[in-house]
C-alpha cells in the first residue's frame, strides 16, 4: 500500500500543486498585464509543485526510503525545468496544431488549448515527481513542535492573504492592505529563517525535517511578498490599464 502511495500520491500532489499555484496568479492577467502575472504564476506553480510533492515524499514512504527526506531546493531545480520544457512544448503544440487541424474559430481552440494546457501540467507533474523519487537524503533529525508549526504557517499564510489576490492591482485607496499582505509575507520569511538558524544550532551535523519545513516557510513567505509587490507596484508606477 505505501509503494501505491508513493507512485501515485507525489504525481497528483504535483499535479495539485501545480493548478493551485497556476490559477489564481494567471487570473490576475484577467486586470493586468498578462506579461506580469505569467512569470508569477509560473514560478507559483514550480514552487507548489515541489512543496506538495516533496512533501508527500517525506510523508507516503516505503519500506526502503523510511530513512530518506525530499531535497527541496534540488527538487525546486528540477520543477523550474519542467515548467521550462512545459513552456517550450505548449508554445509549440499551440503554433502547430491550429495549422494542422486548420483550426481557425477562436471558439474551436478552447478545448485544444485546455489540452495543451493539461499537456503542459502533465509534463510538470512528471519532472517534479521523477525528481521527488530520485532526490532523496539522509533523514536526520526529528520534524518538532517548530518544524509542524513552520509547516502550518507555509499552508495559513497564503490562505489568509488569497483575499488580496483580487486587489493586488490597486494602486490607490486599496493599497494599505496590499502593503500589509507584504509586510505578512516577510514576516513569515523572517521566521523561517530564524527557524533555520535554530535548528542549525540544535543540529549543527544533520538537515533534517525541520529545517525543510523551516525553509519552506521561508520560501513560501518571500515568494508571496514578491507576487503581492510586483503585481502591486506594476499596477501603481508602470500600467495604467490594471483594473482592481
């Protein structure tokens, strides 16, 4: 049973991922600019991707991985070239099928591109779950109270701050809120790395669990203050198109 949950629960853990870090970002091209929120959902979607899988991977093990831990950043790597190759075999699938098909009504190309689309997330999902089963490292450490509540922290932040993904294009009265979804942001980075430094010091030889769920606190944290903030001075100093 934990071999199934292995092979099967990291792809849709990816897959998951993924289309939670994608959608709502992308959406925002909906009011803005498309050329700022695409990059974003992108790296959105790598970051979640390798979030929900490594840590699935850390959870679902079998017998013989039962001393072995998901290396986030490589992991990380590996999704960002996923996303990458997604990119490159989407644009292509989208030049050359519209032709191929002689497809020439928009409203024709909108299941085609939801295919290419589920064909890029495909393609994303694999990359960071081949490299979910390959990176592994010696487990060392235990994941403690700090470690889950480092964990907990990483899934409430942004939960508690998706309200702001409807205004982050306000450049005026909304803008206070914004300001404050950042300020959370940095806030959650600041403490997972003082997480980190201190399990660094309690254990000073092993990178155990709870300093990945240290380090995915502050990852999610800087990443959320880096959305909020690029959307929102865009919004406010580069574009005047962007609708709130």
């Amino acid at each position: 049973m934990r071999r199934v949950l292995w092979r099967l629960g990291i792809p849709i853990a990816a897959a998951v991922g993924g289309v939670v870090g994608f959608v709502p970002i992308f959406a925002l091209g909906l009011g803005v600019p498309i050329f700022v929120p695409g990059p974003l959902a992108l790296g959105t979607s790598a970051l979640l991707a390798t979030l929900a899988a490594g840590w699935v991977g850390n959870i679902v093990l079998p017998d013989e991985q039962q001393r072995t831990r998901s290396r986030i950043l490589p992991i990380l790597a590996a999704s960002v070239g996923g996303i990458i190759l997604a990119l490159l075999v989407g644009s292509a699938l989208l030049f050359a099928v519209p032709r191929l098909l002689s497809i020439s009504d928009p409203y024709a190309m909108i299941p085609v591109t939801l295919a290419i689309y589920a064909v890029c997330l495909a393609i994303l999902a694999l990359t960071t779950s081949l490299a979910t089963w390959r990176l592994r490292a010696p487990r060392s450490g235990r994941l403690g109270f700090d470690g889950a509540t480092a964990l907990g922290l990483s899934v409430a932040g942004p939960i508690i701050l998706s309200p702001l993904i409807p205004i982050m294009g306000s450049g005026g009265t909304q803008s206070a809120y914004v300001q404050a979804g950042i300020g959370v942001g940095l806030a959650l980075a600041v403490v997972g790395a003082a997480l980190m430094a201190r399990r660094s010091r309690r254990e000073p030889e092993g990178h155990g669990l709870g300093r990945d769920a240290a380090l995915t606190l502050s990852m999610v944290g800087l990443w959320t203050a880096v959305i909020i903030g690029t959307v929102h001075l865009s919004c406010r100093f580069v574009f005047a198109a962007c609708v709130p």
